[in-house]
C-alpha cells in the first residue's frame, strides 16, 4: 500500500512538473501584441520583436498628424495592446485620451510615453521664421506650445527610449530577460557606431546653407550642425504671406540656398511657389519615415542622413 502511495505521488508530481514546465513555455512563447502611435516608434520597438509578436501602427505613411482620425481598427489595436507607445506631446495627442481610457480599464496595458522617460531632452521651438517676431505673431502662427516635439530624431533620446523599451519587455517576457538584455544592449552599441556614422557623412555639407518647408528637423541638425537658414511655413496650416514669400525668394538668391526640402505628408504646392525660376534643388526630408517591418531605428536615421546629403551635396 505504502509503495502504491509513493508511485501514484510520483506520478502526480511528474505530471505537475510537466503542466508548469509546459505553461512556462507557452508564456515564454507568449506573443505579445505592441501597439505605437507613429512608424519611428515602430522602427525603435523592431529589434525586440520575436516572429510572433504582433506591431501596429497607427498613423500611417504619408498621413500628417495634423489631420489623423480614428478608426474603429486603429482602437481595437489599442485595445488589444501589451504594450502602447507613444511620443507623449502634440505629435500624437489624438492618442491621449483613447490611451488614457485603455490604461483605466486594464491597468495591466504597459504605456510608454516617451517624452516623460527620465534624462530626454527637449529643445524649445524655435521661432526662425526669416521675418520679425511681430510679424510672425500677426500671422497667428503657432510653435508646439514652445517646445519642439520631435524628439525621436535625437539619437541621445533614441538611447533612452530604446532602454525604456527594453525594461517593458523584460516585464512581458520575464524568460527572456537575459536575451532583451542583450539585444539592448547591442542596439545601443549599433547607435554609438551610427552616430559617428552620420557625423562623418555630414561633415563635407554641413555649412551649405538650405531651407525646409516645416520645422520638424531641429533636433538632427542641432546634434550634427546643419546650416538651416529657416523655414517656409511656421504652421503646418498657414501659407505664409506675399510678404514673407518674396523675403525667402530673396533670401534664397543672397544667401545662395542650394536646396529646399519639402515633405511627403504635405503636397508639393506648398514649396513650388515660393522657388519657382530659382536655381536651388528640391529635396525631400521625411521626419516620420516610411514603416517597413525590416527595418530599424538605424536605417530610419541612416536615410534621413542619405536625403541631406543627396540634395545639399549636388
């Protein structure tokens, strides 16, 4: 009888061991389902990805900010999310009171607003319009609430949003914590070696002087000193006046502007009157990329550096 007991306990105990040992595994396998507000986000979050993990994102290529609306896809992949990213300021705060609401239904929805994340740095808006400050505030034109929210084309911000990622990965997939450690730790690495990268293929260009349609690009030309003589629009939503538009052609001719970079989410119009019959190239500069599921943060920034260089070194 006693040997009886010990083998059926035995035999609880091994099929005990094999229900936990088979529930760790479908944890660790767990896919996890990330939803983020726009592609550079997508492009930072990439490298953690496992086969069967699942990446929306909701504003999509060649859509403003300005002008996003919900769909009833884009709040079910809300809904669904392990894990929400968001920029956190004007860029997308369409997102803030969906997530908010998300977050108070089910506090177990990791949120990152990457803005918050502690040592980020946040340059103020600048106000380089090429006109008089009393001008500009006749125009009704507008800055960000004084700050400039694109913060992701700072690669010092991408290394901390990137360690904000990996520590909320650690936390959905605690059995793999070794392994997001390490890919952490290598896509700093890839952003240290970058860096220098983009700094080398700049360096010739970096005093050519050029002008961009929207002011979206302060924070890579301030860390690798780009020479941007000022802006076309000061608002997104408001063409700039007959006045101003004469002072940037002039400007274009004196101070030998070499390119003008204009943006797929706003139409061409936009930039062809103020340059037409000049002598200066047209580039383009997409400060929200172009979301492909094979690339990364790295190549995001990479092609950025590429559409400088493209049109300023002609």
């Amino acid at each position: 009888m006693k040997c009886l007991l010990l083998r059926f306990s035995k035999e609880v105990f091994v099929k005990y061991l094999a229900f936990w040992v088979s529930l760790l595994i479908s944890l660790q396998a767990q896919a996890i389902q990330v939803t983020v507000t726009i592609p550079p986000l997508a492009a930072l979050v990439q490298p953690y990805l496992d086969k069967d993990d699942q990446l929306t994102v909701l504003l999509t290529p060649g859509m403003s900010p300005h002008h996003f609306q919900f769909r009833p896809s884009h709040l079910k992949a809300l809904h669904e999310a392990d894990l929400i990213l968001t920029v956190g300021n004007v860029v997308d705060h369409w997102a803030a009171k969906p997530v908010k609401q998300i977050i108070e239904q089910n506090p177990k929805v990791l949120h990152i607003a990457m803005q918050k994340q502690p040592g980020l740095v946040v340059l103020p808006g600048r106000e380089k319009a090429l006109l008089e400050e009393s001008h500009v505030k006749n125009d009704g034109e507008h800055h960000h609430d004084h700050m400039d929210p694109h913060i992701w084309l700072s690669i010092a911000n991408a290394k901390i949003m990137i360690k904000s990622i990996g520590q909320a990965w650690q936390i959905l997939k605690p059995l793999k914590a070794d392994q997001t450690l390490e890919k952490t730790e290598q896509f700093l690495a890839e952003m240290k070696v970058l860096n220098r990268q983009i700094k080398t293929l700049l360096a010739p260009i970096k005093k050519v002087p050029y002008l961009v349609l929207h002011d979206a690009f302060y924070y890579f030309e301030n860390a690798y000193g780009l020479n941007n003589l000022g802006t076309i629009q000061m608002s997104s939503e408001i063409k700039p006046s007959i006045k101003r538009v004469l002072q940037l052609r002039h400007l274009i001719q004196k101070a030998q502007v070499r390119c003008v970079f204009k943006e797929p989410q706003f139409p061409d119009n936009q930039l062809n009157y103020v340059i037409r019959g000049l002598n200066v190239n047209i580039g383009s500069l997409d400060p929200m990329g172009q979301f492909d599921p094979s690339k990364n943060y790295g190549d995001f920034m990479k092609e950025l550096a590429n559409q400088y260089q493209a049109c300023l070194q002609r």
